[in-house]
C-alpha cells in the first residue's frame, strides 16, 4: 500500500511534468456523463468512475484511494501462496516504476489492473483447488469480465479465456484432454491459426481492407497529436507492413524507447533499462510456465490455451505500442496482470501443490 501510495505522489508531482498522464480523469476534464447506459463505452466509463469518486476524494486522492484497490487486490491474490513464491521477483514486479505510476494515476489502466486482477485470482486459486463456487466470488468476476469489455475490449479474450478453463476446471480434469500431449496442442493450435488464415483469404474485406482501416485508425488516434516520443516514420500502409512490423514492435513495445531514442533523449535511458528488464521477466516466466505445462496434465489445460491466445493477442494489439514510446509504456500496463501476476501465481500454486503432495 505504501508503494502504490508513493506511485500517486510521484506520477501527479514529478512524472507529470515530464510525460503526459494520458486522459486525465480529474471532475474538470470530465463531460457528457449522465448515467445512461448507451453512453457506457470506454473513455466514458472511466470518466464515470473518477468523476463520481472525486465527489468524495479531490485532486489525486481518488486515483491514490483506487491505488490501495489495486495494493489490496495483489495482496488477496497472492496472500495464500505467498510463502512460495520467489520472493524478489515477486516484488520486482510489483516495482516496477511504470506500474505504480499507471496503476496510481487516474486511467484506464487503473481500472483493468484492479478488475484484471480480480479475474486472475479467481482463476488461479479455481485451476488448482476446484472447491465449490461462492455466488459472491462469480459475481465479483462477472462484474470485472464486463468491465474489462467495456474499457478494453480487446483484452477481454485473454482474461476470459483463463476465466472460462479455471471455471471448467473440474469437467477438464475428468476428461480425456488432460491425456493429451503437448505436440497435439500445438497442432490444434497451428490447425486453428490456419483455418482463421484460410477464412480470412476467403473473406477479403476482413483480410485487407478491414485490417488497413484498423491500421489507419491506430496510426491517426496517436500521430493526431503532437508528442515529444511520437515515430512518424514507420512503413504502414498494406497488411504486409502489418506482419512485417511485428517482429520488432512486438518486443519493442514491451520495452518502450529504443535504445537509440533513449541515448538521444537520456530521460528516457533509465525507461529503457526498465523495459529491458520488464521484457526479460515476461520471457522468463513464460518459459517457466510452458516447462510446468510439459510437466503436468492437469495444468496443461489451463496453461497451453492461455498461452496461445496471449501471443494473439499480443499480436493483435502491438499497433497500440508502437507510435510512441510513452503510450506503449501506459498501455502495457493493462496486460500485467494477465502477463506477469498470472504466470506468478501459477508457479506458486504449482510450488506449494507439489509440496502439499510430498507433505513437506
């Protein structure tokens, strides 16, 4: 609590003067809500949120009061498993600079970071100790899985695919599935990527203009407007640019600035050096988490298609990272959760099931 109370403090009196704190939030910026569900999209849910929270709590009290949402949610998460966890890695995920600057300051990623983590918690505790459904925890998870549609669509998939496994996890365990190799998954998988690839030759608008209307729309929401980290000079024009960009703005979007744009910018070093180390954790936990899906049945199921639909998605939304170094820095936020706490907890509950096996 008091990390993430340090976060707010120095995103609203230091970070901001460097960088922009994205949307905002605060009662002045707010306009146009009236409580109508038509108008529950996105930005206007998020500016619902804060603007009835700074009724109570002023200035950056309310994303602070929201940060100890987020403290307190980690902390219910991780509270049984804790004692197995790697403890240092542990705590560099919940350090890093960038994550309590944006799960502190009032913004999107606030708000799927707190109901993101809600979801994971469920999940993980559901694959390991299949123990009867409480009515109280459903609807706590239904509520974040609709608000996470409703803030980011697109990461709804992810969060909904391990919601929708851990929530089967008793029928898995008991079917023939759980017998299946590692090498038939991933044919499944390459079965299922071809067969939307075939779908999408056959279906032309989908697969060129469509995806170039995506293109433009994701270019001009970040290029609109002047940013000191904005890149305006990136090959975007037909799909192929889209596959093509995707080798390096994947990682790359992880990461932040280049190393070039931060030698020339030395701000911007000590963010790179962040990023390099976020994007080295996120390799490693995903190569721990697909060695433990080669060394269990059970956890296979639950694992190997939250696996592939995290490259997808990832896939999917790297355009959101690419055109400025600083938004890919907020954006990423909203995966950590799903990215870095998930992968924790399922090593940990992994850990601790295997000792409770050996009654150590």
């Amino acid at each position: 609590m008091a990390a993430h109370i340090l976060g707010t403090i120095v995103a609203y009196t230091v970070y901001i003067k460097l960088s922009s704190l994205g949307d905002g939030y605060a009662a002045k910026d707010f306009q146009g809500f009236n409580g109508n569900i038509h108008d529950f999209r996105s930005t206007i849910v998020v500016h619902g949120i804060y603007y009835y929270i700074s009724r109570f709590l002023p200035g950056f009290l309310a994303p602070m009061a929201l940060g100890l949402v987020v403290a307190i949610t980690t902390w219910h998460a991780f509270r049984g498993v804790y004692t197995q966890i790697n403890r240092k890695l542990f705590w560099t995920c919940n350090l890093f600079p960038h994550f309590l600057i944006w799960s502190g300051s009032s913004s999107k990623e606030q708000i799927i970071v707190i109901f993101g983590t809600i979801v994971i918690s469920f999940a993980a505790k559901r694959s390991f100790a299949a123990s009867r459904l409480k009515i109280t925890s459903l609807a706590f998870v239904f509520l974040s899985l609709w608000f996470i549609f409703l803030v980011r669509p697109n990461y709804f998939v992810i969060y909904f695919t391990i919601f929708l496994t851990s929530l089967l996890a008793p029928t898995l365990h008991k079917t023939k599935i759980n017998r299946l190799s590692i090498g038939i998954w991933v044919f499944t998988f390459i079965l299922i990527t071809m067969g939307g690839i075939v779908f999408a030759s056959f279906n032309t608008a989908f697969f060129s203009k469509d995806v170039i209307d995506f293109m433009a729309m994701v270019e001009v929401s970040f290029l609109a407007y002047e940013g000191g980290s904005n890149r305006y000079n990136i090959q975007w024009n037909d799909v192929s640019d889209f596959f093509y960009n995707s080798l390096w703005g994947v990682p790359q979007g992880f990461i932040g600035p280049t190393l070039i744009e931060a030698i020339l910018k030395p701000v911007q070093f000590p963010v790179f050096l962040e990023g390099v180390v976020y994007l080295f954790i996120l390799c490693y936990l995903f190569v721990r988490i697909f060695k433990l899906a080669g060394a269990s049945n059970m956890l296979r199921v639950h694992i190997l298609p939250y696996y592939f639909v995290a490259i997808v998605i990832v896939f999917v939304s790297y355009p959101y990272l690419i055109f400025n170094a600083g938004s890919a820095l907020r954006y990423k936020q909203a995966m950590h959760p799903v990215l870095i706490f998930y992968p924790l907890l399922i090593l940990a509950y992994a850990r601790a099931n295997n000792l409770i096996r050996k009654k150590l």
